[in-house]
C-alpha cells in the first residue's frame, strides 16, 4: 500500500511500463489512477500520456467530492470521469487500472462469456461486469461503470476496454492481466470447440476472494 503520493507515481508508472510490454495498452491507449487512503483527492493519468513513459509530471490531481483539477497536469485523461466516480462508489478503491486487452474485447464482442479456468482466474477476477458501449469520456460510460463497480472488481468495456479495481495499484493490474489471461484461455477454447469448460463451481464459491 502507497503511503505518499510519489509512492502512488512510482506504482503508477511501474504498471504503465508493464501494461504496455504486456500488450494490454499500446502508446497513449489507456489511463490509471490512484488515491491514498483517506485521502480527499487522486491522481489520474493526463491526456495524452503515453502509458510505459510516465513521469509525476503526468498526472493530474483530482478532487474527489467535485471533479476538480486541483494541481499536475491542467488536463485529465478523457476518462477521469470514469474514474472519479468508480471511487465514489467504492470507498474501497484505492487504484483503477483501464487498459485495452485485446483479446477480452475480442471474446466480448463475440457475444462470448469470458470463462474463469484457472485458480488465479477465480481468485483476482472472481466475477466480470459488462458495461455497453458509450463513446469515451461520456457520462453514460462513466456512471455505468461505476454502477458495475459495485458488485464487481473487474469489469469489461464493451468495443473498449476494461477497467479494474484493487485497494492498491498492485491488485488492481493482477487483476486486469488475470482478465486477459482467462480472455485468452476462452479464445483457445473456443477455437477447440469447447463452450463449457470453466472452473468448477462448486470451489468458486469457497474461495476467498482477494
């Protein structure tokens, strides 16, 4: 867990540079955002910045209660909305990770479940929200995230994205590359012919969800 803003920065960027080298972001495709705990503001990724060069210089801090741009960078990502009021929802949320995952999209937009198959799966993503496609940066998008935000940590964007939640930076990457990972698993299984294959439910419930 951060405990000063440039710890907040320094996470910030470490999973920037590992979203982009993992192939869940390319270039400026992408935004993230963090929060100390108890604290009235958060930092969000500027416009514009491109995910695996991040510097403190861009992010911008947002108030928490109004939206407003309190100091960094003069102008948020696009999708600061989306964001500000996941934490508004969420108390819980310290961290929200929106990044691009190919082949989650993909599955998605087949009209595809995306099936948990592994322990890790089950443990980070547990369950997937699914929010319609709205244009980036509306209102719409933002509010129905945030709506999907309350029962889920994960949730799929749809011809987008994907946004996912943690109490610190850490959790909240695990569990969008976990998403891409079960996406890539539901894609393979698919292309073999299987259209069941998930893990069991039957211990599902009795994880104890991260």
């Amino acid at each position: 867990m951060a405990t000063t803003i440039d710890d907040l920065y320094d996470q910030l960027a470490d999973v920037g540079r590992s979203a982009v080298r993992s192939g869940l972001a390319l270039a400026s495709g992408g935004n993230l955002s963090a929060r100390l705990p108890g604290s009235d503001r958060f930092v969000v990724t500027a416009a514009g910045t491109w995910l695996d060069r991040l510097t403190p210089d861009d992010f911008s801090t947002v108030a928490a209660d109004d939206g407003r741009v309190l100091g960094g960078a003069e102008r948020p990502s696009s999708e600061w909305k989306l964001h500000w009021r996941t934490y508004q929802r969420r108390p819980d949320v310290h961290a929200v990770v929106h990044l691009h995952p190919q082949h989650a999209v993909l599955v998605d937009a087949l009209g595809e479940e995306i099936r948990l198959v592994t322990l890790d799966h089950a443990v980070y993503v547990r369950a997937i929200g699914h929010v319609p496609y709205h244009p980036n940066g509306s209102d719409e998008l933002a509010d129905l995230s945030a709506e999907q935000a309350e029962q889920h940590d994960v949730m799929v964007l749809a011809h987008h994205g994907c946004s996912a939640l943690g109490a610190d930076v850490g959790m909240a990457f695990r569990r969008a590359a976990n998403l891409e990972e079960a996406a890539v698993a539901t894609y393979r299984l698919l292309t073999l012919g299987d259209r069941t294959l998930r893990f069991p439910a039957e211990h599902l419930a009795r994880l104890r969800h991260v």
